[in-house]
C-alpha cells in the first residue's frame, strides 16, 4: 500500500500528504473500542469479516490484540497501527491501550496522530481514563470526534451526555446525528448533517444495506415508518439541540475547541459510516510538527521522522525489533539513508514496513503521516529523531516518574545476563523503567500502574525463556536529578543508597516516602528533582 491515489501515486509530497489521516481511538476500557476498531476496518475493506480482529489462529488477519495476554485477558496493553483506505483516502489508525496502566505508551501515541475519535458508553458517559486521555489530546490540541456508543442498550439521558462533554471536557458539542429511542425500542438516528433517517433494525448487523429515510425531518415520510410517540420526542430534541448547541465550525474543531458528536452501536455497526465520512470530511490532513528548532511542514521536501514507539519480539521467532516511525515530511523512500540526530550516525531503511496489527508488507515509498516500522537491533529509540541531515529533534515525548517500584527476583542467577537483556529491551518499548541502584546487585523497574508488573512477568517468561518475581523495593517514588555537575556529585556521594541510574546513565533519586523527597529539595535548591524527563 505504498500510495493512495492510484498506481501512478500522488503528484506531489502535499497532495500525498493532503490524502492521509493518522488518528488514535481514545477510550475507557469496556466503551467499545476494539469493537468500533474492528468496524472502521470493516466498513475501510481491511477486513472482510466481523470477527476478525477478534479471532484466533492462523486466519485471523486484523489483529490489534496479539500478544498472548492480550488475548487471555480481553485487553489491549500495547499500541497497534493498522493501514488502510476508504473514499480514496490512506487511514493510519493508531489503537492504543484503554487501561490506564499503559498511559504511558498511549501518550507517546497520541504525539504521533493528527486527530481521534473519543468513544463514550452512552450508559456511563465520562469515565476516569477518558477524561486522562483526552486531557493528553488537549496538551497537543488534537482534535476529537466523538462516538456515543451502545445505543442499542439502556443508555443514559443524551442531553446529559453532551453537558457532561462540555463541563468536564470544557468542548462545545455539534450533534451530527441524534438516536430515536434506546435499548430495546431503539429506531435509529437521524442524520442532521445529510438530512435522512437511517432505520436501525435489530435482526440484523447494520454493516448490511441500512434502510434509509432521505427526507427532512419534518417530513411525513417519516410519520409512516416510525412510532409517533418517539418521532415526536425526537424532533422536538433536536430542535433544542440546534438551539442550545453551536453550529459545527470546521477551525474551531481543527484547534481542539469543539467536537462534532455522532450516535450508533459499535456491536451492530450502526453509525460507523457517517463516523469515517466525517474523519476523511473533518479530520486534517498531517499537521506541522514542533521541534527544538522550528516547525517541520508536512509538504517539505527533506524526509523527516521520529520513533514514537519501540517493539520486541512482535514475531518471536526471529526475536525482531521494531520501531514505529511517524513521517512528518517528505517522500520516503526505501532503502533511503537518514541521519539519526542523537547519535550522529546514519541508518540506512532497507527493509521499511507498513503495519496491519501484525501483519506487515514492505514499504516502498511513504508519506507525511504515514507510520513505518524500521527493523533495527536496538540503535532506535523511543523519542529518536530522524533526518536528511538537519539537525533539529522533535520535541514532546517524555518518560515519567514510575509510580510503582519493585525489585526483580531472578529465580535461575545463571541467567543474569539474559535477565539484563530483557530489562533493556523492554525498557526500550516503554513497558518498564529500568534502574540500576549505585549500590546492591538488583535491578528495579518503575511502572505507572499493577498491570504492568504482571505483563513484564509473562513477557519476560514467554519471550525470554526466564522466570522472575517482583518483591516490594523500600522506595515511595523516584525523580530524575539536574542541576551544576559538581552539586550533583555531592548530592550523589552522599545519598548512595537511594541513588541509581536509568538505562541512558542519567541519575535518578529514590525516595523512600514524601517527606524523604521533600526534605531533598529543600536541601538541595541548586538541583530539580524531575517527574518528567523528556526522551533524548
């Protein structure tokens, strides 16, 4: 899928660019975002049957959940990209994990799209993590779509709905469609934008011909094929909507200050057309990218990238390394040679890949928004910046402070070595935080939630053939420490037992509890103590 606009290609490095849309599916886990995954592929062509994404063995092609924990515990813990193309349009779709154990990885996601659809359980409305994620999407004024979803079940009130999004979310809300009914006596939606009825029949999955009412919504054709009760309902909501909501305003979306809201059930595919014709409609195209120097434009023509994400082992049978590049200008071409910025040194990409989950096709060429996977052997890293030769960095991908530190306990000591290679390797996909205390044997690792413990066990155990266990470290939290060199020195010599190193050698302080780290800044005024650390 090297080009979206016929064999001969695009014309030029803009109208490529102008033919791409690279966004993330933001959620709290259970709202349905696998499923709206898998019908965005479905309705796209990607896939050709619902279940796909979801199958297991041999056959099954769309699969944004592969790892093998993943698929035991019905979750997604690591991010997927999958390729495909509707109405003439190239889609990058970035599925991220919805538990907020993996907030991690899906932040460093979310710098790498243009927009994303917000997915809401029309039962429960604004959930915890929803509110973190989209909170990440305003730092980078990311633009949403959102998607109310289940409205094939007992829902909550709509009105409320959309308060809530504009209270909580501070976004002004356009309604592009609005439900007749819910739950069991669920009609359908009126499509306010296109100005028809789409019937919703619950014998059948709406990915068939839905029946369709094009007529106004006054009008009497409506009268014959719905209960009067609801239909009446219906129209005076939406003339309430149109009174007490603003008109959608294309800018004012594009900058983050409003949300175009659609209705539909996920499970049936119900409303999941109108949603991708408003991402190829709504959506931009890629948008310029900030570095430490200047902005990159998606149309010039020096080829620019930079590694949002590194994963292992995706095919343990040939233990690869992968890091998924996000393309911010340029024609990329394979086998072209790039300058790494961190390093000085070049990489030559001779074998790029386009991703479908796991799936992978050689990339011939690419374009701005495109993401590419580069196979490598641990030269490539998270926040890794990579160019024809200028020599500026892309700026916005930070470590944070872990909020969970243990010790790991190797059960074989003859596997030390292997265990190392582990600790780094899964360090280098953002899965863990690895340090290396200036005093005592044993690693630790620092995760931000629980979750993440056990998946670095399986993986460690499944990937790595080693057995570990995770014992509690006596540490409360762990800062990044800056500041004069000779200060830090000082500082370091004196608070050994607390004192270690990340896996790039920068020097971390170990607090053992809030007061041991208060204390610490206050003797210490020259130094910062960071939670953040933004990635070299």
């Amino acid at each position: 899928m090297a080009s979206a606009a016929g064999d001969s290609g695009p014309a030029s490095i803009g109208e490529a660019a102008e033919k791409r849309r690279t966004f993330a599916i933001i959620a709290h886990p259970d709202a349905g975002k696998t499923t709206l995954t898998e019908k965005l592929l479905l309705m796209g062509g990607a896939i050709h049957l619902a279940g796909q994404v979801k199958a297991k063995g041999e056959g099954r092609r769309a699969r944004s959940d592969w790892m093998k924990i993943e698929q035991s515990r019905g979750i997604s813990v690591t991010t997927s990209v999958m390729t495909f193309e509707y109405r003439d349009v190239t889609f990058n779709l970035l599925d991220t994990p919805g538990h907020e154990d993996f907030s991690e990885d899906t932040y460093r996601t979310l710098t790498a799209v243009d927009s994303a659809i917000m997915v809401i359980d029309g039962a429960k409305g604004i959930e915890a993590q929803t509110r973190k994620l989209f909170e990440v999407c305003r730092l980078r004024d990311v633009p949403i779509i959102t998607f109310i979803n289940k409205m094939d079940r007992e829902a909550r009130d709509n009105f409320e709905i959309l308060d809530e999004i504009s209270e909580i979310l501070a976004l002004d809300t356009t309604p592009m469609s609005w439900p007749v009914g819910m739950g069991g006596i669920f009609r359908g939606c009126y499509d306010m934008r296109e100005q028809k009825m789409m019937l919703f029949d619950g014998n059948k999955d709406s990915s068939e011909l839905t029946d369709v009412i094009d007529a106004p919504v006054d009008d009497p054709k409506l009268d014959a094929a719905l209960p009067a009760d609801q239909l009446a309902q219906a129209r005076e909501e939406m003339e309430l909507v149109q009174a007490a909501c603003p008109e959608f305003d294309l800018e004012n979306y594009r900058a983050g200050h409003l949300t175009p809201v659609f209705f539909g059930s996920a499970l049936r595919s119900f409303g999941i057309k109108q949603l991708l014709d408003a991402v190829v409609d709504f959506a931009p195209s890629p948008r310029p990218q900030p570095t430490d120097r200047r902005e990159i434009e998606p149309d010039e023509k020096p080829v620019t990238g930079f590694v949002f994400k590194v994963q292992a082992n995706m095919d343990p049978n040939h233990r690869d390394r992968i890091a998924f590049m996000r393309l911010c200008s340029g024609k990329f071409k394979r086998g072209l040679k790039m300058h790494q910025v961190r390093t000085g040194k070049s990489i030559g990409i001779y074998n790029p890949i386009l991703f479908f989950a796991q799936s992978r096709e050689l990339a011939e060429e690419a374009w701005p928004g495109d993401i590419i996977g580069v196979p490598n052997h641990g030269t490539l890293r998270v926040g890794d910046t990579l160019t024809e030769g200028e020599n500026l960095r892309f700026t916005g991908i930070p470590n944070f402070a872990p909020e969970i530190l243990r010790r790991v306990r190797l059960d074989d000591p003859m596997k030390a070595k292997h265990l190392k290679k582990a600790l780094e390797s899964l360090a280098e996909e953002g899965v863990t935080q690895v340090f290396r205390p200036m005093i005592g044997a044993d690693w630790i690792v620092g995760v931000v939630g629980q979750l993440q413990i056990d998946v670095l066990a399986t993986r460690i155990e499944s990937e790595y053939g080693i057995k570990v266990g995770f014992e509690a470290a006596p540490f409360y939290s762990a800062r990044w420490v800056d500041g004069d060199p000779a200060e830090m020195k000082r500082f370091l010599d004196r608070n050994q037992s607390s004192a270690a190193e990340d896996r790039d050698g920068a020097p971390v302080y170990m607090a053992r509890n809030s007061w041991d780290l208060n204390r610490a800044i206050e003797d210490w005024p020259k130094l910062k103590f960071t939670a953040t650390r933004e990635r070299s």
